[in-house]
C-alpha cells in the first residue's frame, strides 16, 4: 500500500470542475487512477486555508465528497481505519489543511475541526499569518525570499496544542526560523508532507542537511515531492528521469536512513514529470527503486510504514 503525504485534489475538483468517481485525462488524481497507482490513501489537503471562509468551503467540499458513495473513500482518523479501509476496499482520506492563517487565536475552530477528523496541518503555505511564516519568494524572478519572521507566541501555542489534540506538524512551506522554532517546541515527530533534498536540488522549499536532520531526529519523515522545480533546477518535466527522483531519496536515505523518507508527490498541485504523469505511475516509480537496490522492506517503508509511524506516534 503507498500513502501519499500531499495531494492537492480537493483545489484540482474544483478548479477544473470535474468529478473524483470518473477517470479523466485533466489533473493527475482520481479513484480509478488511485486504484491503479496502488494508492491505500492519502492526505488530502484543504487549500487554501489563509481564512475561516477558505476552511468552512474547504471542509464542506471535503465532507461531500467522501460522503458520497461513488467516490469510495472512507475518512481516516485513527491508525486501525487504515485496515478497516484495506478489507473494505475503500481509498483512505486524511483531512489536511494546507495553512493555518483561517484558525483563530484561541484555538476554538481548531479544537473542533479535530473532532471532524482534521489530523495534519502545515502551518503556512508560502505566506505569513499569525501563526508562522512560509517560505516567501519573488513572483516575477522565482527567487526565494527569506523573512527575519518565526513563529508567533500564538504560533507556539498551536503547536503545543497540536500536539496535545493528535494533530501532525507538517513543516513543509515553512521559512527556515519558522522551521526551528516548531523543532524547538513540538515534543511529537513531524513531517515534511512534500519536500525534497536542498543539496540535490538548491530550491527555497526544499530542506537544508541540518532540517532533514532534525526531522529525522523527531523521528519523522519527509514526503518526496514530484514538483519538476524541486527535483532538478535546469530539466524540464519532459526529460526529467526516475533516477532524477531516486537521487533525493538516495541523498535522505544516506544522510539519515531509511526510516525518514516516504512520498508526498504533490499531485494536482504541482507540475510534475512525465515520467510520473499521475496518480497511477507509483507503480513505475517504485519498480524503479526495486531495480535499484531498495529491498521489499526498504520500499515498505518509502510506501507507508515511515507515515504510519509517525500517525501511531501522533493521533492520541
């Protein structure tokens, strides 16, 4: 089973008005492509999130669409659902918010967004709200921009109360001050839900060797990201290689281990490379780590045992 750490579906349906039941050749995710791609489930991110009106329609369009039978997904809060999911033969839904900017200050929303399911937040996409700062960067040149902003005292206080709900950390999209204050404050593993290797690929989102290194020293995992950008910063998506992909993989595996990598692709948010044109090509991308040296329980654990670990971990 693969779970996928980041998908933007949700922001795609609606975008490009299309329905999750039929198979499509717009976007890169729906049920018969999951089917295919051998897709268990997947966290399924509610963007954007910067206000309360953006979460309230996100979560309304979140609720429609597991609840409707054709879809068959089946809402994943608790590490047994995944199983109940598997014996049904249902795709597991993880309620994501991609932002924290729509919460307020007390936490109230929070606390009963958690009741809803909601059990993965990132923090800010590359923006800043009153919480914590993303990575900002210059829309015209495509160049980061780094901001001399962390977290907010109330930023502080979100994660801790994160932590005491059972809710997932994702750092992804965070500016690096950002980023060390959640290390500094969580005492529950983390994420990068779609992130990649800086050193491989010197992109304002991807992670420095130290933020890898921290994240695995949460005991928590790193999503590989198939956005074109963040894998090689001269390709283009045509002549991007699977072995373009494996060497962020190689790169985290060798600096920390196997245990902190996995697969947050990013779909329907993303350009991605042909080679991976959608949902249902994990299976080419995983016989390529498998023709690559990457045993059976090494590709366990890339696929979904490094997430589950994390949810047991986190989810109270």
């Amino acid at each position: 089973m693969i779970i996928d750490g980041h998908t933007d579906v949700l922001w795609a349906l609606k975008r490009e008005m299309r329905p999750f039941s039929e198979e499509s050749e717009i976007g890169h995710v729906d049920l018969p492509r999951l089917r295919k791609g051998g897709v268990g489930a997947a966290f399924f991110a509610i963007f954007p999130s910067w206000s309360d009106f953006d979460i309230y329609r996100g979560v309304d369009q979140w609720f429609k669409l597991i609840e409707d039978p054709n879809n068959q997904l089946m809402q994943i809060k608790r590490v047994e659902d995944l199983e109940k999911c598997r014996l049904e033969n249902k795709v597991g839904a993880i309620l994501h918010f991609e932002g924290s900017g729509g919460l307020d200050s007390d936490l109230m929303n929070l606390r009963n967004y958690y009741r809803l399911g909601l059990r993965s937040i990132g923090l800010s996409w590359s923006n800043v709200n009153k919480f914590a700062t993303g990575v900002s960067y210059n829309p015209q040149t495509g160049e980061g921009l780094e901001i001399d902003r962390g977290l907010t005292s109330e930023g502080r206080e979100l994660v801790k109360e994160m932590n005491d709900l059972g809710i997932i950390v994702d750092v992804s999209h965070l500016n690096e001050k950002s980023f060390w204050d959640v290390i500094e404050v969580t005492t529950k593993p983390l994420i990068a839900s779609h992130s990649n290797a800086y050193s491989v690929c010197g992109h304002f989102r991807n992670l420095k060797d130290d933020q890898i290194k921290a994240v695995a020293e949460k005991n928590g995992t790193i999503g590989l990201n198939f956005c074109v950008a963040f894998l090689h910063s001269e390709k283009k998506k045509e002549v991007i290689l699977l072995e373009d992909m494996r060497k962020h993989i190689d790169y985290i595996v060798d600096l920390v281990g196997i245990e902190h990598i996995s697969f947050g692709s990013d779909y329907d948010g993303a350009t991605v490379p042909d080679v991976v044109k959608d949902v249902s090509y994990f299976p080419i991308l995983v016989k390529h780590l498998e023709d690559n040296g990457y045993s059976e329980e090494d590709i366990e654990k890339i696929s979904s045992k490094n997430f589950i670990r994390v949810m047991k971990d986190v989810w109270n």
